[in-house]
C-alpha cells in the first residue's frame, strides 16, 4: 500500500483520495474538577451519523430547495421523528445526527440506530425516496453515505406500457490507514490537561463510475419510447453523471488530555448496483459503482509514552496535515 503526499484521485481501478487533512480548530471541554484537581475518566464520545448529497435537475444542473426528509426503518426506535431540511442554491444538502439514528430519535442510553434509512426528496410536487444505509460507526468514529436526486421535467410514454425495474447490489470494503509515526503531516497532539476537539476535512471521491450508461443502456430501445426510459433511469438512479469527484468529509473527533493522533482509518464502502430496466417485455441493463460510504475511526496514544511526538497543536491555530492517494482500490 503506497501514499503520496497532495495527490489525487487518479483512478477507479487503481486508486483512493484518501485524505486531504485540514485542522479546523478546537473546542476545551475540562476534564479535571477544580476543587481536588482529580482527573475525570475520559469518556470516548458517539459516533457521528450523516447523509449527504445533491439535487440535479435531468440535465445535471443543481437544484435549490428541494426537501429532503429522512427516517430511519428500524424498529427499535423509541421516538418517531423526521429529521428535514433543504437544498441550498449549489444543490447540496447535509443530515447528522449523534448518538441515534437519522431520521428517528432515540434514548440516549440506547445503541445508536444505524442500516436502512428511508430519505424521500419533494420538489414542485414530487417526490422520489431511497433506501440509504449507514454502516455502523465505532466510538469517536463517523459513518456517511452519499444520495443525490435527480428531477427531471415530466415525460410521456407512447403509450400505457411504461417501464418496471429490478436491481441488485454487491457491496465490497477496503480500509485505508495513516499513521502519524510514518506520516509526520499527520502530527497532531493534545499537550494540554483538557481533552480536546478536532476536526478534520478528508477530501475523498464520491459519484458514480458507469460500466453500462443509461444512454448506452437504451440505444436499442424503440425510438419513440427513449427519452421517457432514459428520464425515469435517471430519477431511479439519482444520478445523471458518469463522474466521480473529490469531496470534502468533515470528520470531527476528541483526544484526551496528553494524547496524541496515533492512527486515522478511513473505511470505503463500493456499491456496485445492476438495475435492469424492463419495457415491453425487453430487458435494459445499466451497471454501476457508487462511492460516497465511507466511516472513520482513529487511535490515539498518550503523549507522555512518545514525548519526541510533536509539540502540540491547537488553540485555534490552523493545521494543514497533508493529503495522500492509496494504491490497490478494487
């Protein structure tokens, strides 16, 4: 496994944007009580849950306020409640939530609600939902999934046989780590006696990668039948583009008092999907692999084991810790 500093998405086949690390700041949270100065045991905080993406009208074009509701199926939930918000003018929309699942709160004290969540988009009317899954997050980790949706202007079949579909999903994981010891742009250390908290922007790919296209998919599809089969692929998919890009992920975590980053682990989750679109008794495939699932996790170590390790960071100051591609993505 190879890393390069500052590089970039090269590659599907061969490689991974596996980060691009900027610190962002701190915020102090004490952990020792001021009347006997006895530390307080520290306490690895949840896992961050989001969803993420963006609205596209049929020609690819970002669409601003569309709403976008999530709720999570699981049937452990003690709450019912529907997490909602908006798209911006770029098109992009943003759901986290901590400590219970999007979608549907639930009890602190329960095992946060991670799998299948229902997020459905509104716009001018209609609207379309996906089935989105997070894949469970560890402690002081994160875990998100990307959704984009496309609306494209109402289209006609010729006639009343319109269009069914089936699909099927293969997922595959990979795992990518960097190491402070190995990575010195990696160096980021808590020297003070209060835990504190960073973030991290990870720049990696996200978007969908075609082996079939949705217009090579129809080439031989009855002319007059075209644009309604290819518009209703498009919304079914929810994406327009055979583009992958890179994204900015925040990923936000704690190090205890005297710690520092020992390793981060950034965790890819590919979908490869086959929707097998059916008009008229023929069959029209289109195959894909998505990127955008993804969870991080890090290990942190106490300062005073490695006190050569850096000089501490934080206190507001800016930390840009280098970026790096990985050799061997399937």
């Amino acid at each position: 496994m190879k890393m390069k500093v500052k590089g970039k998405f090269l590659g599907l086949g061969a490689k991974l944007a596996a980060a691009l690390f900027v610190f962002c700041g701190t915020t102090l949270v004490g952990c020792y009580s001021e009347n006997d100065d006895v530390a307080i045991p520290y306490v690895e905080s949840d896992p961050i849950y989001t969803i993420t993406g963006v609205a596209l009208d049929g020609n690819g074009m970002p669409l601003s306020g569309v709403q976008v509701s999530v709720a999570s199926t699981s049937s452990s939930v003690t709450k019912a409640v529907t997490d909602i918000t908006t798209t911006g003018t770029n098109g992009l929309y943003t759901l986290s939530s901590k400590n219970n699942s999007l979608g549907k709160r639930i009890d602190n004290t329960a095992t946060p609600n991670v799998g299948a969540n229902q997020v459905t988009f509104t716009y001018k009317g209609k609207s379309i939902t996906f089935t989105v899954n997070l894949v469970a997050g560890v402690s002081g980790g994160a875990s998100i999934s990307t959704q984009n949706v496309v609306f494209v202007d109402n289209t006609v079949y010729p006639d009343d046989d319109r269009a069914t579909y089936s699909f099927n999903v293969a997922t595959t994981t990979k795992d990518f780590v960097k190491s402070s010891s190995s990575d010195p742009n990696l160096d980021i250390v808590n020297s003070g006696d209060s835990k504190e908290n960073y973030s991290l922007t990870l720049v990696l790919p996200a978007g969908t990668k075609y082996q079939t296209s949705i217009a090579t998919a129809f080439t031989n599809a009855p002319a007059n039948a075209k644009e309604a089969l290819t518009a209703y692929a498009k919304e079914v998919i929810g994406d327009v583009a055979d583009n992958v890009v890179d994204t900015d992920y925040l990923y936000s975590f704690d190090l205890p008092a005297r710690s520092f980053l020992n390793t981060l682990t950034v965790t890819a989750i590919y979908e490869t999907k086959t929707y097998t679109f059916t008009y008229k008794g023929l069959n029209y495939p289109v195959t894909f692999t998505k990127y955008g699932a993804y969870t991080f996790s890090r290990e942190y170590d106490s300062w005073d084991h490695n006190h050569g390790h850096g000089h501490g960071h934080g206190h507001g100051e800016d930390y840009n810790a280098g970026g790096g591609i990985v050799d061997g993505v399937n």
